[in-house]
C-alpha cells in the first residue's frame, strides 16, 4: 500500500457505530487535534515536525484490589480489501499506518463487536492490571509512546518519613551539644506526624490521576479476574461487569503482608506494615514480629519515637543480606533502646479486659514458653503475592506452588508468551520499587518495539532505613565466597565515625564499611556493604561503579569529597586478611 492514507474517520462511541475499526489520524508533535470540519491549525515552528507514537490507555483501577490499565487495539480486527487471514490483514494494516523511521502516524481503535470476544467487549493493545509503582511506569512509559501501590500508601514513603521523624529526635537531642537550647524532653505527637504523612501519600495518589488525565487516559475502579488468555473481566462495585480483550497483558498486583493464620489470635488483634502507616493514634507499646527489613524499619522508627518496642526473630534476621552487616544492625538496635527477643516465636494473642494483647511465646532454645503484654502487634512475617482473584488457571498462567509468584523468563514473560509479570508478583525478582519500575519502562518499550533492551537483576541497590541506615550493592561476603572460593575473594573495611557524632559524643560502634573484592587484579569489586547515616545517598552513586565493572584500585583513586561519610568509602585500605585493626584514625 502507497500514497497517502484514507482521511481520518471521526471517532463514535459505541453505540453510535457498528464497524469492528475506527481509524483516525494522531497529529505529529505541534499540531492540534481537530474534527474533520474544523479549520487546520498550522504546525508551530518551534515544535519538532517529526511524529512520535503516542499510545492511548484506558485505566481500570481499584482500592485494595488489581488494577487494570489498557492500551487501545491497533493490531486487531479487518478493513475491507484486507487479506483474509487475519494476521496478513494486521500486518498489513500496520505497514500501511507506519510513517518515518517506522513511527505510527495513525491509531487504530477497536470498538466493541470487533474481531475478538463477545458484543460489548472492549479490546487493546496492551491491559496492565495493577496500579502500583510497576505498573503505573509501564503504562506511562506505553502512553510516551486507588493508584502508586505498596510504596506510596503503605511502603517507601510513609516508612521514610517516619524514620526521619525518628532521626529528627535524635538531632533535637544533639542540639543542645550546638548550643541550641531546646526544652527537654521533646514531645512527638503521633496524631501530627500521621496526618502530615498521610496528607503527602494523598497528594501524590492526586498526582497520579493527573498524570493519568495528562496523558489522556480514564480511570476506573473495579477488580480484575482472567476469563480467557486475552480476556479478562472486571468488577464494578455495583456488581457490572465489563470484559476487556487485549493483544498482550502485563500483571503488576504486587504483593500484600502475610497474617500468620496458624497463630491463635493472630487475625483478630494483630494488624501489618500495611496498617501502622494509617494509624491516626500512636500505636503505644509495640511487638513487631518478624526479622525482614520490614520489621527492623518499623521497630526502627517506632524506638525513635519515644516508644516502647520489641521485636520477635525466630530465626535469621535480614536473611537476605550480608550477616555480618545484619548483625551490627541488630547490635546498634539492642544498644539504643529496641528490646530484641532471638529464637523466639508467638504461640497466641488473647485481649485482657482492659483492651492490652496478652502474646504468649516460646523459647525455641529452652523450649521455655513466656509471655508480655502490648498494646499493638505488628505482624512482618513476609509478603505473599496479590493473584488470589485474578484466576490465573483461566489464563493458563503458571506459578511456584510454594511462594504462589508468577513464572517468568528474562523477558518477564510468563507461561503464556503474551502475558507478562513484573515487580513482587513475579518469582525470583528483588521486592523492591525501583526494580518494578525499571522493569515496567523496559517491558513497555520493548512491547511498543522501542527497544530490546532487558531489565539487569543484578546489582540493584538497596537500603534498609533502621536508625543507623544499612546500605549495599552486589554481593554479600557469604555470596562472594560461595562463588569464588574463600581464597579467591579479599574483603577491605573500616569502623569509622561521622564527624557530626563527634561533638554529642554518640556512639559509633556499629559504624562500618566493607567492599568485597576478587582477590586477583585488578580485584574487580563485587559487593560494598555502608553502615551509617544517609546510607542511602552514599550507596546510590557507588553503585554505577559497580555498574560500570569498577576495580578496587579505581575506587582507591577516586578523590572523595572531604568531610564526608562517603570518603571512607575511597580509603578502605586494611584488608580482613591482613588482621590489623580497621578503625579509622585522624581526621
């Protein structure tokens, strides 16, 4: 096909219009949207002529439950004089509508009775069911060209503000030492510091849908099931059902806290990492169970805030991470206030008359049994995936029968090529928002055949924010190890102390840095693991080095900024094996 297209047809609803394709032309960048009987605008000059792919989708969102985000079909359904087979006939359609350098130049929509599906189906491109960090940048990223999730209601944000909150305690206590003179003691008002918190998870939800309005995409709420591979069903809050076909669907339902059922009283008086965010009243003396990252933030900040805390670790805490960090972690909680009960584990909560949880426990060690009362249990006993409605099996997508998460390949693809998983619902990807986003970026570039480029698992930053900030990149000492041999790894480290813990003489026993290295030049760096304050920030820009296959001896003459945490990163000079004392000296 050649020449210049057909002219753009004017887009009908529905129930105005019975033919399976509407077609209609997207402007190029500069000019304006208009009816066929209006008069044509000019390009602005300013503007660059070259058409770009704007992709249009429609969201379905819901409160608590998958959301869903789609992408009108261009690749479905027949014109007239098109081959028969329905595939010739799509790419066809698609060579005919490609403009420069293969850019779309026009968008196809399919309305209800088209090629696939029953009378009233909706049908698209590309349906994302879940309105959390990874699905939201996947369908952004795809329109380039109850919404925000477990990290802006009830996971990163929040918890971040919290802890600074519980910093800023920390700083008023050292104030005096600066020569402020602040009344002592502070009082923290939970009931402020939540609303506050709440108001910024409210706003940013706002930005969310404005983005959403932005890019003109439509936001509905109601939950999402499978009905067929390329169907899927949701539900209105009235009980309406509507039916949406899409070429390739992406699920991005994340996860939600476990409630350990098999523990009497668990259900009924315990409340998860999800709820202590929205808690409008403080919730008093604390048990937080569990030794994840999640426990020891929320345990964390809660201490920093003045109350009375205790963490239940039946096991190993921070499993995941390097051990000896995790220890030292543990270590600087114990010594600043946080009561840490190891190898124990609840058996019960009962409520007392009074309205206080009675929580009855066991020693594994002793098999000594003990109890306490609290006024709030908080479980963080881990996170199980949100697939529970969305009736995979329909869809012939597979899953571990032991964690429940989606199968997926480098690709992201899941059992069924043309349906995808990203973020904490898939098996075998880091729980962290960052990795759901940039996962969902690339996904819908390479859908929208912008690029082939594959998300990195490797390498992925991370920070545990407890009241001495925890963090790395790459490898753990054990992991290095198990990989290359004890022999084949060199570990460099340093106790050191912050220049602003100096003058209110704080301790800084537990303020570390170790980089694990290969052991044979130039000694490739394999991990860097900082304990100390704004781990984070000094984290994030030491993880390009390893990024970009950074060795030892280029970190060494790297110049740091000086007087800074992050320096001592660039002088990490005894190695373990040498068995000198790594306390830093001098200034």
């Amino acid at each position: 096909m050649s020449g210049e297209p057909p002219p753009p047809q004017v887009w009908r609803s529905p129930s105005q219009v019975r033919t399976p394709i509407q077609v209609r032309r997207t402007p190029p960048q500069g000019e304006l949207h208009q009816s066929p009987n209006s008069p044509r605008h000019p390009r602005r000059p300013d503007r660059p002529q070259t058409p770009t792919p704007r992709l249009d989708p429609t969201w379905w969102t819901l409160a608590g439950a998958p959301t869903l985000c789609s992408r009108p079909c261009r690749q479905r359904g027949r014109q007239p004089g098109l081959a028969e087979d329905p595939k010739a006939a799509a790419a066809e359609t698609m060579a005919a509508l490609r403009g420069p350098a293969g850019l779309f130049r026009w968008r196809l929509r399919v309305v209800p009775g088209g090629a696939r599906g029953a009378a009233g189906q909706q049908c698209y491109d590309l349906l994302v069911i879940g309105g959390g960090s990874g699905g939201l940048a996947c369908a952004k990223e795809g329109t380039r060209w109850g919404l925000g999730g477990t990290c802006v209601n009830v996971g990163c944000i929040p918890k971040k503000l919290m802890h600074q909150a519980a910093l800023l305690g920390g700083v008023i206590r050292d104030a005096p030492h600066y020569g402020w003179e602040v009344a002592q003691p502070a009082l923290h008002s939970w009931r402020k510091m939540a609303e506050a918190v709440q108001n910024h998870v409210k706003s940013l939800n706002w930005g969310h849908r404005v983005q959403l309005q932005d890019r003109k995409v439509k936001y509905f709420n109601f939950k999402a099931s499978f009905v067929n591979k390329h169907t899927v069903c949701g539900v209105l809050k009235g009980g309406k059902e509507i039916l949406l076909s899409a070429e390739h669907i992406v699920i991005a339902t994340g996860g939600r806290p476990r409630y350990p059922a098999h523990i009497e009283g668990a259900v009924e008086y315990g409340i998860t990492s999800d709820d202590i965010f929205w808690l409008k009243e403080s919730p008093g003396k604390t048990l937080v169970v569990g030794a994840s990252y999640v426990a020891l933030e929320c345990a964390g900040f809660l201490t920093g805030l003045g109350l009375d805390a205790t963490i239940m670790i039946r096991s190993i805490p921070l499993r995941a991470f390097d051990q000896q960090m995790a220890s030292l972690v543990i270590e600087h909680m114990a010594v600043h206030g946080t009561r840490i009960l190891k190898g124990c584990m609840p058996l019960r909560v009962e409520k007392l008359p009074d309205g206080q949880l009675q929580v009855t426990w066991v020693d594994l060690a002793s098999d000594r049994k003990d109890m306490g009362t609290f006024d709030t249990v908080l479980w963080a006993t881990g996170r199980v995936p949100e697939i529970g409605s969305l009736n995979l099996e329909k869809a012939d997508v597979h899953t571990n029968p032991h964690t429940q998460k989606i199968l997926v390949d480098a690709q992201d693809a899941t059992s069924v090529p043309h349906i995808y998983a990203i973020g904490d619902v898939a098996e075998g990807r880091p729980e962290l928002t960052p990795t759901a986003v940039m996962a969902g970026r690339l996904l819908a570039q390479r859908l929208c055949g912008r690029s082939s480029d594959l998300m990195d698992y490797d390498n992925v930053p991370t920070t545990v924010f407890t009241p001495l900030e925890y963090g790395c990149v790459g490898l753990s000492e054990e992991a290095a190890v198990a990989r290359h041999g004890e022999e084949g790894v060199e570990v460099y480290h340093a106790y050191y102390k912050p220049l602003e813990f100096t003058v209110p003489e704080r301790d800084a026993s537990q303020c570390y840095i170790k980089m694990v290295c290969l052991r044979e030049p130039p000694q490739l760096v394999l991990g860097l693991h900082f304990l100390g304050p704004n781990a984070g920030e000094v984290t994030q820009g030491f993880a390009l080095a390893l990024k970009c296959g950074a060795s030892y001896e280029q970190v060494m003459r790297t110049v740091g900024i000086h007087p800074t945490c992050a320096e001592e990163v660039a002088k990490l000079r005894i190695s373990k094996r040498s068995g000198l004392d790594p306390t830093v000296t001098g200034c």
